[in-house]
C-alpha cells in the first residue's frame, strides 16, 4: 500500500511553495505534485484526460470506473440519447456528441486517452480512428468484430506506440495468475484437453431468428445511420438495439465472441496456445431452415459446439479445445464431490494428473481431486500481481507500463475467438486456417467473412 504523504510536512511544503512563487524564485520546480493538490488529491498534471465512444451500458461504467481511478471525462460520444442519458448527466461538463469522428477532430488537442463501449460492429473504425490520432485507447470485448479488423488494430496499436487495453477484466484477477502459475508448475499433469462453456446465448438475448418483419419508426434521440456505421443498410427495428445485437451476424459476435474473450482468455494464456491449426463447428439448424439443412444466416445458432485444434509447441503436446453454448456444458467430473456441479460459465481442465476448472472472469481454480492443493503450495508465485484492470491501464497511460490485457496479447487472442465464430458460417466444415495469410486454406469463399466490405463513407 501506498505511504501516505505526511501531512505537517505537505503543509510546510505549500507554503514555501507558495512563499517561492511570490519571490519569483525557481524552487517550484521540487515541489512534490501532491503538495499542490494536497492530500489525497490528484494534481491536474496527474490527470488523464479521455473522450468515450458509446456511454450506455458497459461503456457507461467503463467511464465511471476510470473518472473514479483520476482520469477528467473531457467529451462523451454515442449515437442514442436515450443510452447515454445517464453518462451525460454524470459528466454534465463533458462535450457531448453523436459521431465520434467528429469528436476526434475537434478534441484531438485537448485528450490523452479514448476508451470505446459501442456494439461490437463498430469497436474497430473507433478504435482505429483513436489510434491513428494517436491516442492511447481502452476498447471493450471483443477488439473486433472480423479477424481482418483484429490484426489491422494489433499491427496499428504496435506502430503508434500508445498504451492500449481490451475489456477482458478477469485478465487481472488472482484467480488467472494461480491457474497460470499451477498449469505450468505441473499440478495436473500434461495438459492436452480443455473444455470452455457460456450459458449467454438465449439466455441473455435470443438466436436463432429471421429477420423481424415491420417497419417501426425510428426513436427521434436515436441516429440509426451512425448506429449502422460500416456495415450494410437496414431498417430500424427494436429488435436489434439498443440490447439484443449480440445475437445478429451484422452486428455482433453471438456467445462466444460475448464471452470467449473472457473465458478462453485463461486457457490461451495460460498453456500459450497460438494460432489454431483448425477449426470445426456444431451447429442446431434453425427451425424454419429445416427443410434444405441451411443455418439462419440473419442470427447465430441457438447452440453450438466448436472444437479447436492447436499444434504442439514446445515442451507442450496439441492441446484440443471445445466449446459449448446455448445450454450446452461438458459433463460433471466424476472426481466432483456429489451435489457440487461446474459453474454456468466456465473452463475445464484435463490433465495427466487430475483437473482443474474454475469460472468465468479469472474466477478461482479449483483442482480434482482436491487432495491435489497441497501439490499447488508448493508451486512459487511468479507472476507479477495485478492492482486492477482498470487501473493496469490508467496507471499506463501516465507511467507507459504495458496493461497484461494490452492488444499485443488481446488481439491475437480475440483472433482465436474470431476464428471460432467464422465456422459457425459453415457448420460441420473443418477449416484449415493459415494464421500468417489470414485465410481459411481450404474455405476460400469465407475470405469476405474475414474482411467484408464497409459501407459507403467507413474505413479502417
């Protein structure tokens, strides 16, 4: 824990401060900044200053978690009035506007930082545009909505040289750090099998869907044309926004572009899991599809099963990785005590030695058979301990520590999870992936999945 400054001292400080700058002298120079702001205040010089894009919802707190950590909210974006309501009346001061675009040009002298909170279609033109005026950028998960967007971010993210963060919070958790650290120390053995779940899809919003019928008007505090950005005219309809695009092709990533970059987060950092060699999906068809086997290519499946296959690496066999969604979960453990189950949103680990699971967010591991803890105690804690997601990245911003979550490692990682949702397009199909050409080797006709067209007056 940080010392406290002594407060006798912080008091004589300010007054030979205070007497030097009377004097004319240049001893305000080694005056401490807290001196000026006093105790437990934030000096101005030690204040990041950020414009938001999208400040509803998830966005929303995203920007009162940094203005709580220090940072001034100089301007707030969002295209829904409504949505933004109650980030507008937190930081009245803040300028207020509808295309971020807009907002970057004209605040471009008077920000440090942009943190992105839109619907997953359009994190990466925002994000983008953050970085290209070079600004240091915290965007929401996933990084991106395609995989052509993912790598485009990463490789701009490198070469402006700014601090950056995805939303993946658990990546800062005690919990992630054990389960890397026990892995590697060899608690449960080899390690070539893992099972990850999420229990969002129909749950927390529906799929499965055709395209809504009608034509309701417009909310007159919404800009639909800005909502849409880069992706192909349609209607308004409630049922895509202001909540329940996550499960539309256009404008989200169903479950496990929602939830994979928390929960598969842990097993590719953990066993260092690069690029997949394949993947193949499992999907449920979509009722009124039935007939001539096709999946409902307006929505994502009701539910899926995905299985990843990544090479050997190192001192470290393929490990096989599946996916489960839409209500779909690996089955108990026989090693599980009886009335305990896994949780609804988690990772499975197996090993030559026992298993581990633990839920989603970093949540804390758990080994079978439980015996095997006193094997963990031993294992060293080598990892550097985290002081906050949030904080990993305010903190970065002022002092250019990297955040564990930084782009370099989340985009990649968001990637893997792209990759996933790209065989969702083609169920049943093995996609043998080219990670360095970003192509699907034998599936050409899925490159405009990777890198579809934008809309007149969008770009990267």
């Amino acid at each position: 824990m940080q010392k406290k400054p002594d407060q006798s001292v912080s008091v004589k400080q300010r007054r030979d401060f205070l007497k030097a700058l009377a004097l004319g002298t240049s001893a305000v120079t080694v005056v401490p900044r807290h001196v000026l702001g006093g105790p437990g205040l934030i000096a101005p010089s030690d204040r990041i200053r950020v414009a938001s894009v999208g400040v509803g919802g998830m966005g929303g707190g995203d920007v009162g978690t940094i203005s709580r950590l220090g940072a001034e909210i100089i301007a707030l974006c969002d295209v829904d009035q409504v949505r933004g309501a109650g980030s507008f009346n937190t930081f009245a001061k803040a300028r207020r506007y509808k295309d971020f675009r807009i907002m970057l040009d004209k605040e471009a002298n008077n920000i440090d930082a942009v943190t992105v909170g839109t619907p997953d279609h359009t994190h990466a033109v925002a994000t983008m545009a953050a970085l290209r005026a070079g600004k240091h950028v915290y965007c929401q998960k996933p990084l991106t909505q395609t995989l052509h967007e993912a790598r485009e971010v990463t490789k701009t993210a490198k070469a402006a040289g700014v601090i950056t963060s995805m939303g993946n919070q658990g990546h800062a958790s005690e919990g992630a750090r054990l389960t890397n650290e026990w892995i590697r120390g060899g608690v449960i053995g080899e390690v070539n099998e893992v099972h990850a779940w999420s229990d969002r899809a129909g749950k927390l919003w529906k799929q499965g869907l055709g395209r809504p019928k009608g034509r309701p008007d417009t909310p007159k505090t919404l800009d639909w044309d800005l909502w849409l950005g880069p992706r192909p005219e349609r209607p308004y309809n409630p049922a895509y926004a202001p909540h329940n695009w996550r499960g539309w092709w256009d404008f989200g990533t169903g479950a496990l572009g929602d939830m994979g970059c928390h929960i598969l987060d842990h097993p590719i950092w953990a066993l260092e899991l690069d690029a997949p060699s394949s993947v193949e999906a499992r999907t449920t068809l979509d009722g009124s599809e039935l007939e001539d086997k096709r999946p409902n290519f307006e929505t994502y499946p009701i539910a899926s099963l995905i299985y990843y296959h990544f090479p050997a690496k190192g001192n470290r066999g393929p490990v096989k990785m599946t996916w489960y969604d839409g209500g779909l979960m690996p089955g108990v453990p026989n090693e599980m005590p009886d009335g305990r189950r896994l949780p609804d949103n988690g990772v499975l680990y197996i090993g030559t030695k026992g298993k581990m699971y633990h839920s989603s967010h970093g949540g804390m591991p758990q080994l079978l058979p439980g015996e095997l803890i006193e094997e963990a105690k031993k294992v060293p804690k080598t990892m550097e301990r985290s002081p906050g997601h949030y904080e990993e990245w305010v903190n970065g911003c002022k002092t250019k520590k990297r955040p564990a979550a930084s782009f370099d490692y989340s985009g990649p990682m968001t990637e893997t999870v792209l990759l996933g949702v790209l065989a969702l397009r083609v169920p049943g199909r093995r996609l043998e992936w080219d990670s360095a050409l970003l192509k699907v080797k034998n599936q050409p006709e899925l490159q405009p999945f990777i890198q579809p067209e934008f809309r007149k007056g969008w770009s990267l």
